[in-house]
C-alpha cells in the first residue's frame, strides 16, 4: 500500500519560511515504513509565493495592512499564496498513484487550505481514501468528519495509530473500537477518545528526512532540520492545543538517544543547524542541561547553531544552563512572558515566576551573548489596554526583542471554549489567525490591537537602530521626540519624520510610492487611546537596545 502525505499550501499575508518542514509527517513516514508501507511525502509549502486578492472575509482588514507600505515601521503588504499551486498540486498527486492520502491541518485558520486539498484528492478519484490529522483534527474531529471529504480522522500521536488504520483499511478490518480513530459510517460520526500516549519515546524511529528535500529547509546558507527531544507539556495553559495531539505527560527522550539523531543527521545530510521544536524543551533542567554537555562533547563548542524556535518558559532556565545553551551552538534564545499581570497568568493557568526572576534570566542570557526575544500575548479575553501597555513598557526597557503574540482561538481548548460561549468568535475560521486579530472584546477593539502590534514594530525598530549605534542606547521617548524635532533636515520620506509623525499627530504612517515612483507620506488607522495611554505612561520611560 502506497501512502501520500501532504502538507498543504498556505494563505496569508505572512509565512515564517524556517518553520515550515514537515517534521510530523516525516516522522509517520518512518514508521509506516515500519510497517510495510511505501510512504511518500509532499511538501506543498515549498516553493515559490505569490500575490493574490485579499479574500472577502479579511476585507476590514484592507485598510490596516496598507498595499506597498514602504514605511520600516510596516506590518504586512499583500496577500499571498504560499507553496505549489492547486493544479501543480493535483498534478504531483496523480503523478504518485497513492493508495491512500494523509493530509496534515495544524491550525484551525489554515484548514481551509486542507480541505482544499482533501477536495483535489477525492476530485481524482471519489474511492480515494483521505486520512487527516494534526492539532485542529484533535481539536475539531466531528467538524472535520462533516465536512464530506474525510473518510479518516488521526486524532492524538499517529505514529502506532496510523498504521494500525492502514492495516485495517489494507484487509479490510474492523475500525469501530480502534481508540484515537475517528469516522463517519452512513452518515453517523463516530469518535473513539484518546486512550493514552506513546509511553517509550526513544524507540519512535526517527523522521525520514530522505523523503525531504532539504536543501530547501535552511537556516541562512546552513541546512537545516527539526529535532524534538521530548514530548508532552503537563502546563495545560488555558490558551494553547498543544496537549491535544503530545498529551500533557512530559515524556523526555534521552540526550544520547538526541545526539545519536544529530550525528545522523551530520553524517547522512550534511546537517549543521537544529530547530528544538518541544512544547517544554527545559521542563526538566537537568536533563536539558547534560543534552547539551553532551552536544559540547560530541560536537565541539559553537560548531552548531541551535535555536528554539518554539520558545522556553524564563521560569524554567538558570545561568548555568543558560551558559550551557551559548557553547552548544545556540545565538539567542526566545522566552514566554505572556504578561506583567498575575492575573492574567494565573488565570490562563501560565506557569511563571516574577518579573524580577525574568530581569535575572535576561541579564544572565545578556552575560554569556545569548540575544534574548521575549514573546508576549496581547488579545486574551480579560485582558485589558493599560496592562497590555505596561506589558509593552516594561519589555522595551529590558534588554530583549519583543514578540507580540495575537491571541488566536485554538478549538479544544478552555479559551476557545470560553470565546464561543460569549460570542468572541468570527464566524469564519480563516478569521480566526492572529493576523486578523480575531477577537474583540468589552476591554479592546481590533485597531487597539493593531496600534500596540505597530508600537511593537516602533520599539523594535529603535532598539535595532541603537544596536547599529544610529541612536545612543537607552534614550527614553523624550528624549526621542527631541531628537526627532531636531532631525528636520531628513526628509519627509525617513523614519526620524515619521517618528516626528508618531508623537505629534498621535498616530502611525506609512510611506505608499506613486506612480512616478515618489513615496508620499499617508495616515493609518491608529488608536488614539493606546498612543495616548502609551505616552503618557511611558515617556520618561528609556528603551534598551536587545
């Protein structure tokens, strides 16, 4: 039996290129090779990328993401296509001959594009058999079983689950009792419930990253390549789906077993830059710190870049392994911190320590070169303006990077739950990405959230122009507006006049080139009340460079 599985195109008006390998498909590639199935893997998120209209559903959005924005404080330009083409897709299916097809859906705003697939596949044959899964299916498998055009839905870990299906679909079995599957049989959907996750970690055979094309997975001119080295996160954030598919048993592969995948990895595809992709790589401290002594033993020091794209709790880190960390390979590191607010922790159910730890945790990451991002949530329902800008205030005068993280609904979660229930949620799921800054409540409004996603840009901005020494380090924003009111000579198409702009007319800008190629300066929708909220409370304020 031959096995397809896809990862579909996107539609957005970004993509974060270094995330997109298909780490979880490789890995239930190798184990239905396991099992005796030929298993091939497309990639449909590879590729070209191209502009297309702005769906109708994000026509509000029109206006906050201005088209040929030229400004450096801009967010997003155009709409786009990401990956291979529908018929370059129905294409390389037939071309495959595949017995079955497997169709991955990670998040709820792109399954869309799923379903899209799913309708190619059965569009080439109605007998085709679709399977689907990721952490929208384990989220959502009725909505998904309803939609007609899956026969099979994965709910949970595939790697036991799926060839067990297959098996069954192959002679024709029973898959009425079989637990994490879910199926639609004379038009009654039937769901069996997670029994349980995959206890041995370390014998899951490692992803089959020969059916990868990985010269186009890199990371600057390295080659480049996911590794997770546990499993599970026991938080259980109020907000986050990841438990749905990983389970929230932290389950921890062993650093030998790691560092023999790397040295594979060396070996076989001249791999040099690894991605840990764990929900909780540092859960347990001790095991993180001998993971990378023994990257340090095996491979030198700094003779790999490593990163953590996924992030790290700051509650979960010391000095020493943050030391650790830097002479493994790593560059930088990204850091949950959510929010100021202990409330907003606590009830989001957020691991988290003091703020004063975190202060702790960046000066250390600071002393051993480590560059620091520190990731924070604006959009939660309960949250509020004023504790979204201290939020903002406190992050620009410690020395990291700010990540604004949108809140977006993820079905199975108590959040999402709690958004429906009160009427949070857009109707369409497309809307529901944190590029369409999907929900609005009593506390904010969409433009409060586009003004503080802006003030992010702003801030990280003038940290990188302190990091090019442009501006000294650490001016407070009076000491920037008299710097920009000062800076008269540039002209009306530089970011210091646009900065002159921001303080004021109390609002953004963008620079839009005209036809005879001249930029003119044009008004974004901006809140006042969050410019206003932002200054009052933060002018006197200093801004580090990261």
């Amino acid at each position: 039996m031959k096995v397809l599985l896809i990862q579909p195109p996107v539609r957005d008006f970004y993509q974060t290129r270094i995330r997109t390998q298909p780490i979880g498909l490789a890995y239930l590639a190798a184990s239905l090779r396991l099992e005796g199935f030929e298993a091939l893997i497309l990639d449909c998120q590879t590729g070209r990328q191209h502009a297309i209209p702005l769906p109708p559903q994000f026509a509000h959005l029109q206006d906050i993401y201005p088209s040929d924005d030229r400004s450096p404080f801009r967010l997003y330009s155009g709409f786009y296509h990401f990956g291979m083409g529908w018929e370059e897709i129905r294409q390389a299916i037939d071309a495959s001959k595949p017995d079955v097809i497997g169709i991955s859906s990670l998040f709820t705003p792109y399954h869309g594009e799923a379903l899209k697939v799913a309708r190619i596949v059965k569009e080439g044959g109605p007998s085709r058999v679709v399977v689907m899964g990721g952490p929208h299916v384990s989220g959502d498998p009725e909505g998904v079983l309803n939609s007609g055009r899956v026969d099979y839905v994965v709910l949970g870990e595939g790697e036991v689950r799926l060839p067990r299906l297959l098996k069954a679909i192959r002679e024709k079995g029973c898959v009425s009792d079989m637990e994490g599957i879910g199926y639609c049989n004379g038009g009654k959907i039937r769901i069996n419930p997670v029994e349980g996750s995959i206890d041995h970690v370390n014998s899951i055979p490692w992803p089959a990253r020969d059916l990868l094309e990985m010269d186009r997975y890199r990371i600057g001119k390295r080659r480049s390549t996911m590794l997770v080295t546990s499993r599970g996160c026991p938080h259980h954030c109020a907000y986050c789906s990841a438990y749905l598919v990983m389970g929230n048993r932290f389950r921890p592969r062993s650093p030998e077993a790691v560092v023999e995948e790397m040295v594979d990895c060396q070996r076989r595809y001249h791999i040099t830059s690894f991605d840990i992709e764990d929900d909780n790589f540092t859960f347990d401290l001790g095991r993180a710190k001998d993971l990378m002594n023994l990257i340090i033993e095996t491979f030198g020091e700094r003779a790999l870049y490593l990163s953590a794209m996924n992030g790290v709790s700051f509650a979960s880190l010391d000095a020493e392994l943050l030391g650790l960390m830097r002479r493994a390979g790593f560059g930088a590191v990204n850091l949950s911190f959510v929010s100021t607010d202990a409330l907003t922790r606590k009830t989001m159910k957020r691991p988290g320590a003091d703020p004063a730890y975190f202060d702790q945790i960046v000066e250390s990451a600071v002393q051993v070169g480590l560059a620091a991002t520190a990731y924070a949530i604006f959009g939660l329902p309960g949250q509020t303006i004023p504790e979204m800008v201290d939020t903002l205030i406190y992050l620009m005068a410690r020395r990291v990077l700010i990540g604004p993280s949108i809140y977006y609904p993820s079905p199975g979660t108590a959040l999402m739950e709690h958004c429906r229930r009160e009427g949070l949620l857009p109707p369409d799921m497309s809307q529901w990405r944190s590029s369409a800054f999907p929900v609005e409540t009593r506390d904010f409004d969409r433009l409060d959230l586009v003004t503080l996603f802006r003030l992010t840009r702003l801030i990280n901005f003038i940290k990188g122009q302190m990091g090019h020494g442009e501006i000294p380090d650490g001016l407070s924003w009076r000491d920037l507006f008299l710097w920009s009111n000062n800076m008269g000579q540039e002209g009306p198409d530089s970011w210091p006049h646009l900065l002159h702009l921001f303080f004021e007319e109390r609002s953004f800008f963008c620079l839009i080139r005209g036809p005879g190629g001249d930029l003119s300066v044009k008004r974004i929708p901006s809140s006042r009340r969050v410019i206003d909220l932002f200054l009052d409370k933060g002018l006197a304020q200093i801004i580090l460079m990261a």
